[in-house]
C-alpha cells in the first residue's frame, strides 16, 4: 500500500470515528448550501457509509464540483482580498513544507521524473506572484478619475498534466485566487491521487485559517466525461489548460473562453561565438531537469559544424553519455512506436509512454549500454528529421544535430518547433543571431545563454509560472491572466490643481 493510500484510509477512518462519536465535522456544520441548491457536503449514505463527495474539496461529481467552487467563490468575495494573500500565503507555505513528501507522492503515482525535481518543483512554488499584481490603472484629468480594475472571474476551471501535476495546481491556485477566483480541477488521471491529496490538505487549512470551504474542488477520478462536464457547468467562466495537443484542442472547441499551455519541442541552436564549455553545461541542465519533463526544457540541438565535435566534447565531461550509432538505434525503436513498413528513421513516430520521464540509465539499458544509475543526460548525433528532433520525447536523450551555417540553423529550429509557438534557446554572443533567431522563431519563451529554467526565473530574471500560454498568447501565466478588466469612472470637478 503507498504512503498516499495509507494517508487517505487515516483521513478517512478518523472522521467515521468522529461521526460514530456523534459530533458532527466542523465543516459540515458551518457549511453554507452550494449555489445551484444541491448538497455538495459530506453525508451519510445508507447502511452508514460515508459518501466521500465533497471531502475537503475532493469531488466524485463534475457538477457538484463546480456548484462547490462556486459557493467557495462567493465566500471568497465576501471575505475581500485579504483572504485571498492569506489563502496564497498557505499554498505557499504548504507546498514548501511537504515538497519531500508530496514530491515522493507524485513520483510513486506517476513513476517519471526525478525525485530531486519534483521536490524543487514545490519548493519555488514561493516564487509564483500574487495578489501583489493587480495593481489598478488609474487616470485623472480634467474630466474626473477613472479607475480599471482586475476583477475576478468566478470559477476557473484547470486542467493539469502528469509530467508536474501538484506544482501546476499548485501554481494556478496561486494566480487564480490571488486574482479573486475559485478553481475547479480535473487533474491528469495517472497523476490524480496526489493532486487531490493536496488540494485536500490545502481546503484544510483554508477552511481552519481563512473559513472558506471548497475554494479548491477537484475531481477524484478524471475522465473526459468529467472535463466535459466542467466545460459545460455554468458557473465555470474560463479554462486553463495545461497539457499536450489533445486538450488544448478539446479546451478550445468547448465554447468556454480558454487559456491553453499547450506542448512545445524546443530547439537550441549553439553558433561559434559562444562560450562552448558554459553552453555544454546548461544544455545538460536543462534536457536532464526532471528528467526532460519541462514544456520547456532543451529537446533537439542544432550546433555548427566546425564546433559540434567540441560542444559534444564538454557535454562529455560534464557527465553526459554519447551513444553511437547502433546503440541510437535500438533506443529509437524502443523510445518510439512505428507503423508497419515505417523505418526507425521516420519522423512520424510516436512517442512510447512507458519510457517518457525514465532516468538516463533506463534509457542506456534500452540502448544496450551499461552507465552510472547517476547518469543525467544520454545524447547522440542523428540528422534533423529523427523522431528524437521532431517529437516532444519527454526523455533524457538529446539529438544533436549538425549544421552549416546560423542561417540553416534556424531554419531547422523552425520546423522542429512545429509553430507551437513555446520556447527556443540559443547560445551565441553575436546579437544578430539572437535578433534573426528570435523574429524566425518568434516563441513565447526565447532564452539566450542560459538553460530552460532562467525563462521561469530559476537563475534568470522574472517570475514563475508552470503554465506557459502558448497557442492562446498570454505567455508566463499570472494573475491578471485570470482577471476581467473593469472600469469605473466618476466624472466630476477633482483636480486639485
Ligand atoms: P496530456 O495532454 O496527456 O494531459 C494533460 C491533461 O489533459 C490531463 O489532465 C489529461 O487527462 C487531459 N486530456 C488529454 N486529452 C484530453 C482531451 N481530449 N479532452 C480532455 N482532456 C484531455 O499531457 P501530459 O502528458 O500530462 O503532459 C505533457 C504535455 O503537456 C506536453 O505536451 C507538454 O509540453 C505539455 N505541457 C505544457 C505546459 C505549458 O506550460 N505550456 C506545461 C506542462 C506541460
């Protein structure tokens, strides 16, 4: 049994015995009825089984959810915005103080990633902005004052991946009730039981702290049945969504306005003006972060011909491992998922799940080679229309590839990014490279000399978050993301001067 199951039968078993001692839970009691009128609280069933729907937030139903987090939203704004800095507060806190637990948690459900990461993951949730950004325009003149203000929009509902499924919720509820709003989630189904968990130790302490109950639902069990459902709820007034193309798809076919962080494949391009041994280590960090799990994180490398052997020269001895060409081979048809009478060069593979996120060593195992269990990164040369340049593979194995000049360079870039519009990085110190790269490209994300993460604000300037607005075009996602614009004007005789 895992730490999560053992933790959710405790949770469970201590309020059967706090009924059968006939006190009612503190939360039923002082619970207002939902907004629709149905009963989204704790209630005993027939035979006195505790029906668990709407435990700390933690919903079976789709509609209940949503009628919950309504009725938490109305809460919210009769309680203002100190409630909302004190719920951010807790998040925050929260997040840090169980990163260990919580980023064990997820890897046992999930089983990708690393441990070190995931637990980081958490740790910068500290670094997500609040209610700190809304800050009002104001205006005055000869006709009076007008104020705009960012106002929230009701219940955001989020949709989060497997590859950070408690720092996506954890993020989002940062921005979204930082901007006034209360969230309904429908997490990842491989990744599901962590994220209620959190969401359940956060309505804790939300309700214990702030007396709100169910500012934060979330579905138990995930299905698109329930995503649909949610679309579909009235008091839901936006999506977030934050995953690959098929969400991002169905988000913007549901007739709710939505914001998608949609898949990326991020080509590093690396000319001969730059610091070859520095742009070898931030390569390494960033495609071997979490294993290769980030949107954002280096995916393919484009590196000038008359520099590629020293560039691979450094990757080397900064511990990353070269395969050669058979062993590229067998970790191709192993890591992808080939049509019949499809070749293992054929760049329209499909990704094999079952290797996304594995450590550098399971994947050389696939390759056939023997390496340290501590080994971050795999790389290997292949040419441009390889299955590892053109898909996001989500593994700690980078393609690099060779090219003659900047200008090829960035035309390959282009393709390889696939006009997702996410993130390319570059490593040159020649500014009409940056320039010509950055208008080719044109990504949400453009990060020069450094690794994926400085774009986030891990060792770069600029503030964190993990849902990256990509084919929507809000970029770094924050609250005034999740914010209507109003404005009030008093037309009058103000001006004191
Ligand atoms: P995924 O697309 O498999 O799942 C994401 C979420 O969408 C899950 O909750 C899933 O259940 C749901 N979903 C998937 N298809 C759906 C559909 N047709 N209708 C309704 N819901 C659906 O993604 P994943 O593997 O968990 O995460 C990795 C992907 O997410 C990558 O493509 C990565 O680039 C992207 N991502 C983007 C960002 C960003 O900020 N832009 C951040 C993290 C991950």
């Amino acid at each position: 049994m895992s730490a999560l199951d053992e933790k959710l039968i405790r949770d469970v078993v201590s309020e059967v015995m706090q009924r059968l001692g006939g006190a009612a839970a503190p939360a039923a009691a002082t619970a207002p009825a939902s907004a629709c009128g149905c009963d989204a609280r704790p209630r005993p069933s027939g035979g006195g089984i505790i029906v668990r729907s709407g435990r700390n937030g933690v919903f079976q139903d789709a509609n209940e959810a949503c009628a919950a987090a309504h009725d938490g939203f109305l809460q919210l704004r009769e309680k203002g915005v100190a409630a909302r800095a004190k719920v951010v507060e807790i998040v925050k806190t929260l997040a840090e103080a169980n990163a260990e637990e919580w980023g064990r948690i997820e890897l046992e459900e999930t089983k990708i990633g690393r441990l070190d990461h995931k637990i980081e993951k958490l740790k910068i949730i500290k670094l997500v902005p609040g209610v700190e950004w809304l800050n009002p325009y104001a205006r005055s003149g000869d006709h009076g004052i007008t104020l705009e203000e960012y106002t929230p929009f009701g219940v955001v509902a989020a949709i989060t991946p497997s590859t950070h499924s408690i720092p996506t919720l954890s993020g989002n509820i940062v921005n979204m009730v930082a901007a006034g709003n209360a969230v309904v989630f429908n997490p990842h189904p491989g990744a599901a039981k962590c994220a209620a968990l959190a969401v359940s130790e956060y309505n804790k302490a939300i309700e214990r702290e702030v007396g709100i109950r169910n500012l934060i639902a979330i579905i138990e069990h995930p299905t698109l049945d329930s995503f649909n459902a949610i679309c579909r709820h009235e008091a839901v007034r936006l999506l977030c969504v934050t995953g690959g193309p098929g969400v991002v798809k169905a988000a913007m076919q549901s007739g709710k306005r939505a914001i998608c962080a949609g898949p990326g494949n991020p080509p590093v391009l690396v000319d001969d003006t730059c610091c070859l041994k520095r742009a070898a280590r931030d390569i390494i960090q960033g495609a071997a972060y979490d294993n290769n799990l980030l949107c954002i994180g280096e995916k393919e490398v484009f590196v000038l011909d008359s520099i590629a052997d020293r560039l691979m020269q450094f990757m080397s001895e900064n511990g990353a491992v070269k395969l050669n060409p058979a062993q590229l081979d067998r970790l191709t048809k192993a890591a992808f998922i080939f049509k019949e009478g499809q070749g293992a060069g054929c760049p329209h593979a499909t990704v094999n799940r079952e290797l996304v996120g594995k450590d550098a060593a399971v994947l050389a195992k696939a390759a056939g080679v023997d390496v340290r269990p501590d080994t971050q990164l795999l790389f290997a040369e292949t040419d441009a229309s390889h299955p590892f340049v053109q898909e996001e593979q989500m593994m700690p194995m980078l393609p690099i590839v060779r090219v003659k000049s900047v200008e090829e360079g960035i035309e390959r870039s282009l393709q390889a990014e696939h006009n997702y519009k996410h993130t390319s990085i570059i490593h040159s110190h020649d500014v009409e490279h940056m320039t010509a790269m950055a208008r080719a490209l044109d990504t949400t994300l453009f990060v020069k000399n450094g690794p994926c993460m400085t774009g986030l604000g891990l060792g770069g300037e600029g503030y964190l978050s993990f849902s990256v607005a990509t084919p929507t075009g809000e970029g770094i996602t924050n609250p005034r993301t999740f914010t209507r614009t109003r404005r009030c004007v008093m037309v009058d005789n103000l001006r004191i001067y």
